[in-house]
C-alpha cells in the first residue's frame, strides 16, 4: 500500500469552458510534473471525449471501469483507478457515456455531490497530495460535481481574443458553485497558453490579464509548442516525450509556483518553505 502523504489532499479543477485552449494538455503535464518532484498526483478525467486518458496512454482495454461507474454509484473510486506508465499519477479514465450523465443523475438526491462524496474515501485514506480535475469543455453537471469537490480551480486561459469573455462566464459559475454548493472553493491561478511571441495579441492579451487579475495570474507562460502537441499520440505526457522543449520546461516551472502557492496557504509543517527574496 503506498505511503500516506505528509500534507492534506487539495483537490484541483483544472475548467473553462471554452475548448482549445489547453486545459487537458494542462492538466496531463501538471499532474507529471508535481508527481516528477515528488507528490502523489490522481488525475480524474472527467471529459466524455477521454482526452486525458488517452494522452497519459491509458487504452479503451484498461478502462474496465471509469468516471461514469463512479458516479453512477456502481463502483467506488478505488476500482477505477489505473496507474499510468508516470510514477506517481494515477488515472481515473473517461467513459464515453459520460455524455448521457446528466439525465442519467437528474432525479437522484445529491446529483451535484456525487463526486465530492466519491472522493471521501481518497481524502481520509492520505495517499495522495493532489487530485487534478480534467473537465468538459462546458459548464454542464460534470463540471459542476468537479467544482463542488475541489478546493480551488486552476484556469488555462489562451492567449487569444475572446479569451476574457469567455473567462467572464467561468468565473460567474465559480461564485455560483462557491455560494450554494462548495464555501470553500477558491481560484487557484490563471494559467496563460498557447502564447507566441511572434503575435502581438499574444501580448496584448496577457497584459490585459495581468492587469485585470493581477497576482491571480501565475507567472509562467505556457508557449505555444510543437512538440507539446505531438506528444498526445504518443499517449504520453509532453515531459516524458520531450523534456527539454519549451512546452515542458514551462510545465515543471508552473508545477514550482503551484507548490509554493498551496505551502504558502497550508499550516506547518507543509508550509516550511524558505522566503521568497524580494530580487
């Protein structure tokens, strides 16, 4: 049995509802990078398309049982767990019928805490430090449940147009999870992806971000990058099919300042964690 981890589990949604914009390639190279430098990482996928499992090389034959026999109430989370070929990062893969749960779930009591209740059991067992949330491209019941499990929610917003509208509508769905169903839920960080330096809008966009969200917004720059968009057919994260590209480089650094954001908030001894200098 894996060893319990030496801080509280925090549970991570990583949403926007708008696709294309990097959230599952996020989440996939987050969840390797945490568990590159240590941490006990669990990735639930929560997209019917099982884009996450998929890029994590988890094949449709090892997904005996998924997200959707969770929250179905037919199998507890410990049985659909997979392990990935990444030490340290489980999977809980997708299932196509996934696209069918919200009729499936309307009249049954709790519908919006089916996953929250689902992980208990992960919480009180200690084995991981962090569940990263893969989900949909929308604001429908899944992204929903996964909202109302998390402690906070982690934005890829790319660097492009409409990008503030659409983040707009997130965060009125975040303060709606945050005032009826979950008090607790926070906004972790906004990530910016897909940025070229090439494109001057890529620029102005983060600016723009920088300025509206201020410290919201992480420091690390997610570029846009060839070999970060191969490595999904490869069914393997972009760390592993090229470490020292600019995608990955990007990746290991933001996995830094999500760390240290989380022991900055987190009581002793999680929180020892020497100053910032102010260079």
């Amino acid at each position: 049995m894996p060893a319990r981890s030496d801080h509280p589990l925090r549970v991570l949604v990583v949403a926007n509802q708008k696709g294309g914009v990097g959230k599952t390639t996020t989440a996939i190279n987050l969840g390797t990078a945490l568990a590159a430098v240590g941490e006990r990482v669990l990735l639930i996928d929560s997209d019917p398309q099982g884009n996450a499992s998929t890029g994590l090389g988890i094949p449709r034959a090892q997904r005996k049982n998924t997200l959707y026999d969770v929250l179905m109430g037919e199998k507890p989370l410990s049985e659909a767990l997979v392990k990935s070929s990444v030490p340290g990062l489980d999977v809980v893969p997708s299932d196509p019928d996934l696209s069918g749960i919200e009729m499936e779930l309307a009249q049954q009591a709790r519908r919006s805490y089916k996953l929250r209740d689902a992980l208990e059991a992960v919480r009180e067992a200690g084995t991981y430090s962090y569940v990263l949330i893969d989900c949909p491209p929308s604001l429908n019941l899944l992204t929903v449940n996964a909202m109302a499990a998390a402690d906070a929610v982690l934005v890829p917003l790319q660097c492009e147009f409409f990008a503030l509208e659409g983040l707009t509508q997130l965060l009125r769905t975040i303060d709606l999870v945050h005032q009826n169903l979950n008090p607790k839920l926070e906004i972790q960080g906004i990530v910016l992806t897909m940025f070229d330096r090439r494109n001057g809008l890529s620029a102005q966009v983060a600016n723009d971000v920088r300025d509206h969200f201020g410290e919201t917004v992480y420091q690390t720059v997610i570029p846009r990058n060839v070999r970060v968009s191969e490595a999904p057919s490869f069914g393997k994260p972009a760390l592993v099919y090229d470490l020292k590209c600019a995608g990955s480089q990007a990746y290991l650094r933001l996995a830094r300042e999500v760390v240290l954001r989380e022991r900055a908030r987190l009581p002793r001894p999680f929180s020892k964690a020497p100053a910032q200098s102010s260079v």
